[in-house]
C-alpha cells in the first residue's frame, strides 16, 4: 500500500519591532525585508509592532502609535503604553509561534513585553551599539535576557555592547539588503554627476560636513540629499550651491536615485552598528565615500570597494569625492567591487541563516 501523509505545517514565526514600522529607519528596514525574505523561503512570518497609519504591508499587528523617545541624538519612535503591551499579548496568543524573533529586545515596548513574559523560544537580534547601547542596558533585564535562546548582534561593536549589558554569547550575522530590487531599479533621469546623500538631518549623520565640503567641490556636479529632520532649516539656510533638497522620499525614488547617482557619500559621525546603506549604494551600482568609523568598517574597506574618509573632516571629504568624480576607471574598479561585496550579504543569505538557527531553537 502506497504511504500518504499530509505536508509539514510551515514553521511560524512571530517578528516584533521596537520602533514603529510606517517610519524609515535601519531596524525596520531589516524587519520588513527580512519577513519578505522568509516568506519566500515558506516560513510564516507576522510582525508586531508600532504603526502611525496603516500597516506598511500585509501580515503586519500594529500595536498603536508611537511616541518619541530621544536616544543617541535622534528620536526613536517607540510604543511603551498598556495597549501596546495588551496587543503584543494578543497577537502572541494569536499566532501561537513556534519561535520569536526580537530585534532590540530590550528596547520598550513589543520586544520588551515579549522578552519578559513570552514562553516560546526566542532568537534576539541587537543592532545598537556603542553609547545608544548602553541607554538601554537595565541591569533587571539580565535574567529575562537569560532565557533566550539563541542571540545575534549585527556586527561586532553590537556584540560587545550586548555582552558587556546582558552577558551571554552572540553570534554576529550581517543586516542584509535585497539586491534584486536595488539592481533592477530603473535610474532617476539626470544630465550631470550626482552625490546622494540619504539620512535624517541631525548632526551625527554628518549631513553639515557634506555641505562644508561640496561648498567648494569646485566640480560639475550636483548634491542630491534626501531626508529631513531637526537641521533641515538651518542647512538649507547656508545656500550652498548645487543642492537639490529632496526631503522625504518614497522607496521607488529612494531606489531609482541611488541607482543614477555617481556617488553615494555617508559622511556619519558614529553611532552607526553596521552600513546597510553603504550595501544598498554598492548594490545599485554607486561608487561608496563614507567615513572611517566602526559600522562602516565592518561593511566596506578603504579603496578595495569604498573609500573611506575620517569623519568629521570636510576636506578630506572633499578630495574623496572629487577623486571619484574625476576618476571614471577608479569609480568603476570601487563598483564592481562594492557589487560583490553586496551580493555576499544579501537578504537571501541572512533569511537562510535564520532558517536553521530558528529550526535550531525549535528543536
């Protein structure tokens, strides 16, 4: 007699975002990529979390709206309520997950509720580092963080933050990106070289180093800056010259300008645990000026696939970018390099990664 059986139920997996997830932001970028990631590969993936408005896409709980909580320089759109708190639960009790996958888990709101109170096996992602890291380090929150099952930081400056807070071991895995759609992005018509700058508009995105430098870049060119925030008006006051201020942009532009864009420049000052936007330039086909820090550090290095500049300094800034500009062959040698790298961290790869440490958890 011939054997039947039915097909395995897919594994289900219950994401939770401590920031709100209708907001650009590093963390959500890698929550909502990712989920996409593993649903391809046939995992049941929901996502908790703060949303001011709709739900951004499909299988997403919104706990309710966020509040801004000043943290590292900049306001991070957090859910601290008893509602939020309530949903969390609800949405736990729910799904009825096999695994939970936190990022920040000891930021307040969903990941926190689910770290203290969830039975479920949990795998954690830490992606502060640094200062911002340790505002969140509660010396009450060890022995919940004790329990979870398998822990990753996104880079090493994210581990030691997390070891030296919580203790335990970390498995350092990288933020991925979705390369397909960075490659297939149809380029923003343009007549001249273009710099793109991407990042909200405070001071430790090093958005006034950029203007100090192009101010006298003295080249055929024109600065392309996307974002807002709290140094919008005063940057623009300066009237530096050749200057498109875009202000917030949505993905499809977002992708086709880094796509036409000659030069992605990232001229952050710190507070950066890994340079997934250093990852979507190199995929999309720009060559990469950032500045020498620790986060860029573990995604590029200096004139193999970046160059890499001291931050904080316009004129060195300055000559990276008019070397770029001036130099078609170095350009192209930097993005076929900076392409490759961005393949090797692909979105792919890191949603397989999970996979079998979430199987692994499981078992």
């Amino acid at each position: 007699m011939k054997a039947t059986g039915r097909a395995a139920a897919p594994l289900r997996v219950l994401m939770a975002s401590p920031y709100s997830l209708t907001r650009v932001g590093g963390v959500q970028g890698q929550v909502l990529g990712l989920t996409r990631a593993l649903r391809g590969l046939g995992v049941d993936v929901r996502v908790v979390g703060p949303c001011d408005g709709p739900p951004p896409a499909p299988g997403i709980m919104s706990v309710g709206p966020s509040v801004g909580w000043e943290s590292n320089g900049s306001i991070a759109p957090i859910a601290t309520d008893q509602q939020a708190a309530r949903r969390t639960i609800d949405a736990l009790r729910d799904l009825e997950p096999d695994v939970i996958h936190l990022h920040e888990p000891a930021v307040p709101g969903p990941a926190l509720t689910l770290t203290i109170g969830a039975e479920v096996p949990i795998v954690s992602t830490h992606h502060i580092s640094g200062a911002v890291g340790r505002e969140w380090a509660l010396p009450a929150l060890r022995l919940p963080m004790s329990r979870i099952a398998a822990r990753v930081a996104v880079s090493e400056s994210a581990r030691l933050t997390a070891e030296d807070a919580y203790g335990g071991e970390y498995r350092v895995l990288w933020n991925g990106i979705d390369v397909e759609r960075a490659q297939h992005a149809c380029p923003w018509p343009t007549d001249r070289p273009a710099v793109l700058f991407v990042g909200r508009h405070e001071q430790r995105k090093g958005l006034g180093v950029l203007l100090d430098a192009w101010q006298g870049i003295g080249r055929d060119a024109e600065l392309w800056v996307v974002g807002a925030g709290p140094q919008t008006e005063e940057l623009r006051a300066r009237g530096v010259a050749d200057v498109a201020w875009l202000g917030r942009v949505d993905d499809d532009e977002r992708d086709r300008r880094l796509a036409a864009a000659t030069v992605f420049c990232a001229p952050a000052l710190g507070g950066e645990s890994f340079g997934v936007v250093l990852l979507e330039g190199m995929a999309a086909g720009a060559a990469i000026v950032a500045s020498d820090i620790d986060g860029y550090r573990n995604v590029a290095t200096h004139d193999r696939d970046a160059l890499l500049v001291a931050p904080g300094d316009p004129d060195a800034l300055r000559e990276a970018l008019r070397a770029l500009l001036d130099d078609p062959a170095r350009r192209a040698r930097l993005v076929a390099a900076g392409r490759a790298r961005a393949e090797a961290l692909s979105m792919r790869a890191l949603a397989e990664t999970y996979r079998a440490l979430y199987a692994e958890v499981r078992r």
